[in-house]
C-alpha cells in the first residue's frame, strides 16, 4: 500500500497516478475536502482553467484502489522496521496506518512580515481571505486591500471582487519589470500568458487597479499606509498614502509545511530565497527510502508544478513507467518557478517597518524590541537563543508565523547571515499537529 | 581580553555560575563557548532546583547549600530568571513507607519537609488523582529559567570586567610540564594558568585534549510540554518512583513523571532518562509514557494539548555525581560538570566549591567525593 | 438545500449554515473579534486561515485553544472567547 498525505494538486495526482496500476492508495487530508488549500471548494471551482480541478476529482473519486481518509489530521509518523506508520487524529480518537511506501504533498502557508497593526483584527493573509470566500462562502469585509507580493495576489484579488467585496488596491512590492530578469521562464511557458490576460480582463472588469513599488507597513483603526519602497523594501521617504479599508490581505508567497517529512528524517536544503524545501531526485524521492515527496514541500512553484511532481511520485512509487515527456515538463515548469523567484524576491528592508513595540511573535505577544533586546543584552545569536529568552516561537504555532522573521531580525543586528544550519532547525517541529496528552496516552494502551 | 586569570570553558548555567563566583572573588575571567550562551544542556533543562530527590550524603549537602546561593545570585545579578521557591510535592502511589523514610532521613540533614495526608496533598494539588492519598511537601525546592540565568550570569560577568567569546571551540589545551598553559580555539589562541572545564555532556573530550581523561557520558531526556492552561499546577510534582530512577545505572528507558506549570502558563512533563549516546531521534512511544504517567497523576490534563517535545544529553558519570575539582595529571586544570539531571540547582554551589578550590580557601563542605581524582585510578 | 443551525458564542446565538466554520460563521454575524491575548489583553481575529497560526483559537464545548477556522460548526454547540 502507499500512503499519500495530502490532497491537494500533489497528493491528488500522486494517488490517481499511482491507481493506475491498481496499487492501493490511501489519500490521508486533514480537510473533509478533496483539493487543498487552492482546490478546496465549497462550491463551483472558480479561477483560471479551474476545470483541471475537476478532472482530477473524478478521476480519484472514480478509482477502486483508492480510499479518501478525511478529516484525518496526521501528528506523527515514525518507521517500524520497512514499514512507515503515519499517526493520525480523526473525530478527536487516535488512529495510525502502516504502509511500505508514502509519499508526502503537505504543501505550505503564506508567508507573513510584520508591520504595526498586522496583529490586529482585519489584518490577514490573502490565504485566509480567499479560503473563507472559496471554502466557506464568507466575505472577509467590504473594502479590501490586498498586498505583498506574488502573482497569487490576482486570484486572491479577483475572487474577492467577483464576490462583490470593494477592492481597494491591489499592491505588489515589486515591480513587474523584474520579468525582463526571466526571458527563458517566460518563452517556453508562453500558456502563462492567457492566465495573465484572464485576470488581466477580471481586473478591468472590476476596476482593481494594480500598484507596484509599495507595501502596507501600518494598519490601525481602518486606516492603512501604502508607503513606496525600493528593490530592496526600503520606504521611500515622503511618498506614503493613507487608505481607508476594513481588510488587508497581505502576503509574502508561501512556506512549506516540512513537519511531517522532517520527523522521518527527509533531508532538507535551503533553496535560492531562504525557503526550506526538501530535497528529492528525479523521481521525487527524497534521501530516505520509501519516502517520495511532491508539490509546495519541494520548492514552491504552483498547482501546475505540483500536479505533474506529484504524478511523477505516483508513478515511481507505484512502480510505472515515467515518460521522459513528463521529466521535460516538469523541467519547463521548474523554470517558470525560478522565474517567479527571481521576480517576487522579499528584501529585507521591512525590517524598518517595524517599531520596537510591533509584535514579532503573535502566540506569546513577543515584541521587536525584546527580540533586539535578547541580541544585545543577553547574547542571542540565533533565532533558537532568542526564542529561549523571549519565548519567540514558543507558543502554540510553534514558530511556523514568525521563527524566519526572528532569524532574520537577530541576523540585521549581529550582522552575520542566517546559516543554513539555523533555517532547517527553525522548519522542523517534532509534533505535526496538537495532539492532547488524553488521546497520546490512549495510543499507548492500544498498542 | 589580554592575559586573563582565568578561562571559563562553556557559557551553560554551569560556566555562567563559575565565572560569576570567580569575578567577585578579584579574578579577570575569560569565558569561550563553542555556540552562543546557554546553547547546550542548559538551553534544554527544566529549571527545577531541587532538593527532595536527593539521598542524604554529599550530593544533598551540596544542593541544599547551592539551593540558597541561587537566591543570593538573584540579589547580585537582579530579579531577571523567574527565580520561585515554589515547593515540591512528591506523591506515592502504591506503598508509601520508602518515601516516608526517605523524607524522615533528609529532615535529619537539613531539607524542610511536610508530610501530608489526603487532605492536606489535595489542598496542595487540588487537580490531582483522587485515588493518590498520600504525599511529602517539600517547600524548598525551586524553580527558575536556566537559559535566562546564564544569559544575565554572563552579562554581569562581562559588566564586571571579564569578557565573552562565543562561537569559539576549544580544539587545543596547552599543557606543558603536567600545566595548563594557554588554549587554542577558533578564534585564537590564548595563554592562561587557570582552566575551569564546564562543557557539561562535553567534558570528557575537553579533559581527552589536556591528554587526561573523565568518563562523562549523555543520558538522553525528553520533555513535553503543553499548551498554555488554566492553572492547573501549583507545585511541582512527581511520582517518587523518580528517585530511584534517578539514581538508577540501568542503560534501558525509565520514565518518571515530574509535572510543573510555568509562568507562561504552559506545563512541562518530564523526564525520561536513557543511555543511547547522542542518538537524538524522537521515540513516540517515550512521549506516550510520559503522557501517561502525567495524566494518572492529573486526569484534568487529559484534554490539555501537547505542543511540542524536545531533548537534551544529561553529562553523566558513572557514579551519577558531579566532578568537581582539579585534574588528577594536569595542574591547572579545574573540573566541573558532569551534573547529570541535576546542573542547574547545583551550579552555584558547584561554582562556590571550584572557587574556593581554585583559590585554596575553606569551603562550605568537603568537596572530595566530587573530585576528579576519583576516576583517576581506573585509566592511568 | 443546506440547513441552518445555531451555536451559542459567550452566550449569544449564532446562526450559521451546516458545513461552515466556527470561524467563517462568526465573522459572517459580524463578529470579527474572537478573543483577547492573554498578557496584553489585545483583540485577536483570524490570521490565516487555514490552521497553522492559532490566531483564531476559542474554547469549544470547554475545550480550549481549538483553532475556530477549521472546527465546523454544529448545532448547540457552545463557543467561547476564554475559559
Ligand atoms: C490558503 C491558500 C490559498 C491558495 N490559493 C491559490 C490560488 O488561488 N492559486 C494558486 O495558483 N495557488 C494558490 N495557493 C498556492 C498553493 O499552495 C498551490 O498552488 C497548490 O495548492 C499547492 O499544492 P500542493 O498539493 O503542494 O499543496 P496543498 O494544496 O497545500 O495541499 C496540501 C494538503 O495537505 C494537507 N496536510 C498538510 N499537513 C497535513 C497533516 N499533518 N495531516 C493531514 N493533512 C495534512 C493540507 O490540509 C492540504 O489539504 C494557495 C495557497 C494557500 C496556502
Ligand atoms: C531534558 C532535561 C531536563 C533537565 N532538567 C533539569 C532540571 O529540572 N533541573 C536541573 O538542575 N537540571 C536539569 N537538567 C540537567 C541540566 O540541564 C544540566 O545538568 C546542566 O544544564 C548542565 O549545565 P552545564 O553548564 O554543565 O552544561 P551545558 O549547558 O551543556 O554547557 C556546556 C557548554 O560547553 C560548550 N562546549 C562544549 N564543548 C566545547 C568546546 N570544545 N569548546 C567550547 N565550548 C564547548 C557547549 O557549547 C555548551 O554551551 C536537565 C537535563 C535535560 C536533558
Ligand atoms: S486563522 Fe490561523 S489557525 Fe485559524
């Protein structure tokens, strides 16, 4: 049997490509939908060629060998002997799988910067925006500013104003200019460009203006400030702008969630922007045996990216053939990902959005400045030494919001780089998911 | 800092304490860690200053007495590591009479005890077991943040003259005609007559570089800890299986529960002890016992939520007591680690200790079971 | 067609579709603030929506710290800012 965990365009294709040949297939989610954080709907699937989405849902659905573990939320995963068992919690009751191979498309969050007032009500991520409007059927507010950086601002953006909310502006810190830097990325993935000019012409429709080379860097009482900033995030002085909004959506692109892998000991790297990612050959396998992975976890790239890794994964492990037509695509798709790095770089000039009494950490309410403070007072070094004295990343996310945004505040004061060494630590949690000591010591009974 | 008096090696509560009690005796201390401050087993203690899981002997001597130097190290350095005498609870769940004893033995020598009926247990602990009538109040023991400590006990240090290197390894000890001479880390060379060797887990590789020899050994631990709670705790509690855990020589797991709440309202749970060497993977099935074992103690965490584990390497000897005092072979040389689960309480009084030593000054106690000396015999 | 039901949140009724969040349903009632911080007693909403930040963590049925964007919600359920 192969265990999928995740159900998103990675774990989906994994499992129907692994059907195929009749291999039998459990697709674990910790949703009680099908699709992931883009795919998972409600209703009708909305956004560019969403019909792909439901392609695959038939596909899956329709396959014998194939069993949907729903609401399933894995906390742990640990080997026994050449078997890999994935620890789960479904309706509060601990249960656990066995299988001899899995293959893991957890995918990833956005990314978040602090600024004054992003801890306030109102201030979210354009995933939390679009998750509540696709996912549940609710508009987060009415005047809207979606903000940060990424191509993913357009459906966030669109999706919102389709749905009747005001959208304020649409901000990216970068310019589009930076495209010019990728000429390959963008001739042999020349289909990017009808996705373009569908939002293009959504964006007409509901007269969203675009605006580049500015960033929120303060939110309070309604009232935003779009302040102008260099290649580098830096504010350009004198040309910041107040806007009136109930909401903003505002993004960095994403982090990938290396929970689960990690536990199992999947080696990691820290890719060209800073993200952790792990790391896998051509087969999608990672450094551990029996283990694939696919999709956001390896680097970020997109549906598209992780559709075709994560068929990739289904086909190794389930032992098929792989065409070589789908190694040079997924190359092709690779190249259109570095392009999107190369084109949404996140500088580390926000570090000056901040004031010393910003909070760093939402969890446990840790504030910039105990974090410089932990620096020059106490001898932090690293965003672990810190954490030890601030509690930074200590509470119930356990780092996953701010761990990289520490790192990178203690590195700006001592002025020595964020090692690798460092960012794998800080990306890797022993407990996947909360878990209470009540179902913990259960297991153990049952066992 | 040109010429110290001397060189602290390791900036854990131990190295910090050391440094501390050798500033304010006059001397220029240099202290030199591999990592930052409090990287090491420090950065993954509990902070339980402990007396009542001490048989009486010289252990308990030395802990009642580095019990209260903490309170004196507060009052030098400021009220900056959460420092509480928030008193132990240690409950019995079958037989009761071991306990009783033990507690009527360390009353002879100095530790203040209670003990306590069903009543009075559950006065102290209202959340605890019902079925768990009897128990010993401990009010001494004490609880504080040990990263926090060394970090400020370090400071002070350097705001009192001496100085800090980190991210220096030691890779070279100078010896010459049986003496310390000076040191060679990654960040220079430095010479020196005086050595306080307080690498913890480390120490034996550190004594391996002076050519001499101390058999200090890891004993992995691992801690829980949980979700910020409503107060549920009051004192820190365990079962008093945990002593005989404690000073067990079994290589296998044993797990006892010590339950305690935090000023951050989370709860630890710890602690299992285990000889793997430094293997650091995470037994699932360690946390489940640990779980257990909390949760028979109080079922009302049953629905509290495990946020995260972690571990760390006790430095352990053989004879589970700490090494203090100079090298057997090299003159110049000063010990003092191998703490086992017991470091942080012990650290000032073990920095007392190796300061009156290095000084040659009388000291509170007899120092000689924790000399080095003791190994001696066995590898020359 | 999708049912209606009705959850208390500190001790107000809430009525919601089948289906949705503790999270979704609240703020579509207008209520966007789903507790205060512990040590700075500051208003706390939704953050990411999808589980990872505990922003948006209530107490339900007396269990606390359950993240409200992923908890559906259900009839006579009984929500809370705080313990
Ligand atoms: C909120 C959000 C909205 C997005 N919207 C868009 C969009 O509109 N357009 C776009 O191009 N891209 C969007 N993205 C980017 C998106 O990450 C990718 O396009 C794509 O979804 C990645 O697919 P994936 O299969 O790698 O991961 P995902 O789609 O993220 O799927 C991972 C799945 O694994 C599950 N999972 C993770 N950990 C566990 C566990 N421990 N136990 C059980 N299940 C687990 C998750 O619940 C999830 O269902 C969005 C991302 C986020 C976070
Ligand atoms: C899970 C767990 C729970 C515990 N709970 C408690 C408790 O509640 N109460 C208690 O009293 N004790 C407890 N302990 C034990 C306590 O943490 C240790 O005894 C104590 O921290 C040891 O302190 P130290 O300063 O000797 O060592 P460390 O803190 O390990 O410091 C040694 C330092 O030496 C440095 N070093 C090593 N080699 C070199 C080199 N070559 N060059 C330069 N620097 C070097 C290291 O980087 C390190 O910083 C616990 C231990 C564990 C693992
Ligand atoms: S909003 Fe982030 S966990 Fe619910």
């Amino acid at each position: 049997m192969i265990i999928v965990i995740g159900a998103g365009p990675a774990g989906l294709a994994a499992a129907e490509a692994a059907s195929r040949n009749g291999s039998e297939v459990a697709l674990i989610d910790s949703s009680s939908r099908l699709g992931g954080q883009y795919w998972r709907h409600r209703s009708k699937v909305t956004g560019y060629r969403s019909n792909r989405a439901d392609e695959i849902f038939a596909k899956v659905s329709a396959a014998q060998s194939i069993t949907h573990i729903s609401e399933a939320n894995i906390w742990s995963a640990e080997r026994e002997g050449n078997l890999i068992r994935v620890n789960y919690l479904q309706g509060g009751i601990e249960s656990s799988l066995t299988a001899e191979k899995v293959i893991i498309a957890t995918g990833a969050y956005d990314r978040t910067l602090p600024f004054p007032g992003w801890d306030t009500p109102g201030s979210m991520t354009p995933g939390a925006a679009q998750s509540l409007l696709k996912g549940q059927g609710v508009l987060v507010g009415k005047r809207i500013i979606v903000a940060g950086t990424g191509p993913f601002l357009l459906p966030v953006a669109t999706g919102l104003a389709e749905a009747g909310a005001e959208i304020v502006a649409l901000i990216d810190a970068n310019s589009p200019l930076r495209w010019s830097l990728s000429p390959l990325a963008l001739l042999t993935n020349i289909t990017k460009f009808s996705e373009l000019v569908y939002y293009v012409r959504l964006m007409r429709k509901f007269r969203i203006r675009p605006h580049f080379g500015r960033a929120v860097t303060t939110f309070a009482n309604g009232v935003a400030t779009i302040s102008a900033v260099n290649s580098g995030f830096h504010i350009k002085s004198g040309k910041s702008q107040a806007m009136r909004a109930d909401v903003v959506a505002v993004g960095w692109g994403f982090v990938p969630d290396l929970s689960l892998g990690g536990i199992l000991g999947c080696a990691q790297r820290v890719d060209s922007d800073g993200t952790v990612i792990f790391e896998v050959d051509e087969n999608q396998l990672s450094s551990q045996p029996q283990i694939w992975i696919a999709g956001e976890a390896t680097g970020i790239g997109g549906a598209d990216l992780s559709l075709i890794e994560g068929e990739i994964a289904g086909l190794a492990a389930s032992g098929q053939k792989i065409r070589h037509a789908l190694l040079t695509e997924r190359v092709r798709k690779q190249r259109f990902a570095n392009a999107l790095k190369r084109s949404y770089p996140v500088r580390d000039g926000w570090r000056e959005w901040i004031t010393s009494n910003t909070t760093i950490c939402r969890c446990e309410e840790v504030k910039s400045q105990e974090i410089k403070d932990s620096v020059s007072e106490l001898g932090a070094e690293d965003s672990r030494t810190s954490k030890l004295f601030t509690r930074a990343g200590m509470g119930l996310c356990q780092g996953r919001m701010c761990s990289r945004n520490v790192s990178e505040i203690v590195s700006g004061i001592t002025q020595c780089a964020v090692t690798d060494g460092e960012r794998i630590a800080a990306s890797n949690r022993p407990i996947a998911a909360p878990i209470s000591l009540g179902q913990l010591s259960d297991g153990k009974n049952s066992r | 800092m040109k010429n110290p008096d001397a060189i602290v090696i390791g900036a854990g509560i131990v190295g910090a304490s050391s440094a501390l009690s050798l500033t304010n005796a006059g001397l220029k201390v240099l202290v030199i860690d591999r990592g930052a401050v409090s990287s090491g087993t420090t950065g993954a203690g509990e902070g339980n200053i402990l007396v009542s899981d001490k048989d009486p002997g010289p252990e308990l001597t030395l802990a009642l007495h580095s019990r209260n130097l903490w309170f004196e190290m507060q009052e030098d350095v400021g009220d900056s590591f959460e420092l509480e005498a928030k008193g132990g609870v240690v409950v019995a769940r079958r037989d009761d009479g071991p306990l009783m004893k033990l507690a009527t033995e360390q009353s002879h020598h100095g530790v203040t005890i209670e003990k306590c009926n069903e009543t009075r247990l559950h006065e102290l602990e209202p959340y605890l077991h019902p079925d768990i009538s009897s128990g010993v109040f401990y009010p001494q023991d004490a609880q504080c943040q040990p990263m926090l400590a060394a970090a400020h006990v370090i400071r002070t240090v350097v705001q009192r003259g001496g100085e800090f290197i980190s991210q220096a390894k030691v890779t070279r000890i100078i010896v010459e005609d049986c003496a310390v001479v000076g040191i060679e880390t990654t960040r220079g060379t430095f010479r020196v007559p005086i050595i306080v060797n307080a690498t913890g887990t480390w120490a034996g590789e550190l004594a391996e570089l002076a050519g001499s020899y101390l058999p200090i050994a890891p004993r992995k631990g691992f801690i829980l800890v949980t979700e910020p709670t409503k107060k549920y705790i009051f004192h820190k509690v365990y079962d008093s299986d945990y002593v005989a855990n404690v000073a067990s020589s079994d290589a296998d797991l044993q797990t006892s529960t010590v339950v305690e709440g935090t000023r951050s309202g989370t709860i630890l749970i710890g602690a299992s002890r285990e000889r793997v060497g430094f293997d650091g993977a995470m037994s699932y099935e360690i946390l489940r016992t640990l779980a257990a074992q909390a949760t028979s103690l109080f079922p009302v965490l049953r629905d509290v939520q495990l946020l995260r584990a972690y571990r760390g390497f006790r430095p352990y000897a053989p004879d589970h007591l700490p090494v203090i005092g100079q090298d057997a072979k090299v003159k110049g040389l000063w010990h003092s680690a191998g703490h086992e689960g017991a470091g942080i309480g012990l650290a000032p009084g073990s920095a007392a200790l190796i300061t009156d030593a290095i000084l040659g000054r009388d000291s509170f106690m007899d120092g000689a079971a924790f000399s080095p000396a003791r190994f001696a015999t066995v590898n020359s | 067609m999708t049912q209606t039901i009705t959850f208390t949140f500190n001790g107000n009724p809430i009525h919601c579709e089948e289906g949705q969040s503790i999270a979704a349903a609240l703020i579509n009632s207008d209520q966007r603030e789903l507790r205060k911080t512990r040590f700075g007693d500051e208003p706390r909403s939704i953050f990411c929506g999808i589980g990872i930040c505990f922003d948006c963590v209530v107490v339900v049925n007396g269990v606390a710290n359950q993240r409200s964007c992923l908890i559906e919600a259900h009839d006579g359920m009984k929500v809370e800012s705080a313990q």
